[in-house]
C-alpha cells in the first residue's frame, strides 16, 4: 500500500502521530537569518525526497515479528549550521507489489488499457500524466441506487426530468471523489527540481472544492500553502494538483488541512510546511444551523512553523495580505 493511500485512510490524529518532528529545532535557538542559509548544500544530507526514493531506495530487512509500528526512519544528524529536513514516519514498511494487489484498492486504475485525457470520463486535464481509470463498472450499480432514492423520495424516476438523472448523478458523484485514483507519484511527475534555495515559498488562495462525509454535501474554500526549501523545490502547479488530490474525496476539512500538509513534506522533505484552509460547508448553510456567513479556518504547521513564531508570523502575513 503506498504512502499516498495510507493517508487517504489516516484519521486526523494518526496523522499527527505520523510526524516525526523531534529532530526540529526549538524556538528559542532557531536563527533563520537572510544572509546565513541553514539549509543543507549536499545533495545527500537529511533524507532524500520521494523522486529521489523512486530511484535508489531498497527494502529494509526486518526480523520476523518486529511490529510494523516499530519501524521509524532514521533521525539523520545535520551540523549545527543546517537546518533539519522534515521526516517522517511510514508506520510500517511498503509490501513489494506482486501484480496482484490495484495500486488503489478502492478504486482499481488499469495498468494497460492504452487511451487519451480527451476520452476520460471523470476529468479534463491534459497535463496531468496518468491512465483512464476503469470506475465505469461502477456506474450500473450507482445509477440503480439512485434510482432507488429517487423512489424513496416520493419521486416518479421515470418521468421526463428523472429519466437520466440516476446515471447523471452516479458520474458526477464519481467526478466529485476523482482523488481515489490519483497518487502522490503520478501527480509529481517527475516536478521535483534541486534548487539553492531556502525561502519561504508560498501559494495562495488555491480554490478547493470537496465532499463532507458526513452528509455527502460540499464544501469548498481555498487552501493556501507555504515551505521552506532545502535544496529542493516543487513545480508551483503541483501544489494545486495535491489539494486536488485529497479535496476530490469524501472528507472532513480538519483531515483535509493535515494531508495536504503531509503530502508536500513526503514530496521535497523541506525545513516546514504551514497550510491555512478556509471553507464554507453547507451542511451548515443549507439545512442545520443555517449560518450562510458561517467560514471555518483550518490550519497544519510543521516544522519551523510550528516551532520559530516568526517564521510563522511571516507566512500568516503573506497568506492574509491582499
């Protein structure tokens, strides 16, 4: 099972418990001078991020018995000059695949079906590099289920305005939740670039549109992301790509905050990662309390923003400037 999915299965506070952060330096002995970098120069210090993993990690052994959770990656030392890279813990080893188990048990992607982004379905996008999904099997089923809702509303299914909309809903709903059968990896694409450069990097404003899973009614805001680099940075647009990843998927926003704030770390291993989410659900505006004003804010700081305030200062100052 891979990094990705586990996180698409983690509640908020087992993602917690997956940050590592005990190699962070504390408030009051950070310095993050501008002329004095503190990031790492050598391309193999700290841990290598996840393109570098894809390309030179081996399986480790382990003893027959040792519980998975006991597993934890290596804290690697840094000088007293260098800035700790973000590391994280796997919470088990990955099984080697055997061509047996999907890449997404959920959601099963074809690994040979050969086709095009003009004929996909479920998304548009002609950048993103990643094969047609086969969830089309699922839509008989879906349809039949809403067809059966329709019915136990009361409605006539059958009647002009309803006759195809069990199908229309079942693809929609199946757009809505596209994040099941995308990865980490396949987003990426390669878009991990080594770069001399230790500044805070920040997008904001990112729209965000999902599903609460508690009412399956959506929720949409924007996300705003900020790193701090050591040595490696993102393609700007693969931050857009990774809300999109966990938003299009039956979620709460707590939940959301933390994945994406992970996700980023997995992918460049940077000194920090702060994401501020504002959204407006409406399962608080249509029915319920039906505060129409109502926006919750969420937020994840790892890292150097979590443990230097002014750090932290500086990115909530970037992110609420207009």
């Amino acid at each position: 099972m891979s990094f990705t999915r586990q996180l698409s299965e983690m509640s908020a506070s087992e993602l917690n418990d997956a940050i590592d952060d005990t190699n962070f330096p504390q408030a009051h002995i950070l310095s993050r001078g501008r002329n004095n970098s503190v990031c790492s120069t050598s391309s193999t210090s700290g841990t290598s991020s996840l393109a570098d993993r894809a390309q030179t990690s081996q399986p480790e052994e382990t003893h027959p018995g040792t519980p998975a959770e006991d597993i934890v990656a290596p804290v690697v030392a840094v000088a007293g000059n260098q800035r700790p890279r973000l590391i994280l813990k796997t919470n088990g080893s990955t099984p080697e695949s055997d061509g047996t188990q999907p890449k997404t048990p959920m959601t099963p992607r074809t690994s040979t079906t050969p086709g095009s982004h003009e004929k996909c379905t479920f998304h548009h996008d002609l950048e993103l590099d990643h094969k047609p999904p086969t969830r089309e099997a699922l839509l008989p089923d879906m349809a039949r289920s809403y067809r059966l809702l329709l019915g136990g509303l009361g409605e006539n299914p059958d009647r002009q305005g309803l006759i195809k909309t069990p199908e229309r809903a079942a693809k929609a709903m199946l757009y809505f939740t596209k994040g099941y059968d995308q990865s980490l990896e396949d987003v990426l694409n390669g878009a991990v670039f080594d770069e001399d450069h230790d500044e805070m990097v920040v997008v904001k404003d990112i729209e965000m549109f999902s599903m609460c899973e508690h009412h399956l009614v959506p929720f949409y805001g924007k996300v705003s992301i900020g790193y701090l680099p050591c040595n490696k940075i993102l393609g700007l647009s693969k931050l857009a790509r990774i809300v999109e990843i966990f938003s299009r998927r039956l979620q709460v926003q707590e939940r959301l905050t933390k994945q994406i704030a992970v996700a980023v770390t997995q992918a460049v291993q940077p000194a920090g990662v702060a994401v501020v989410v504002e959204g407006v659900h409406m399962c608080m505006v249509m029915r319920g309390v039906q505060k129409i004003n109502s926006k919750t804010v969420t937020s994840t700081m790892l890292g150097v923003f979590r443990d230097d305030p002014k750090t932290r200062e500086e990115f909530l100052n970037l992110v609420n400037s207009k």
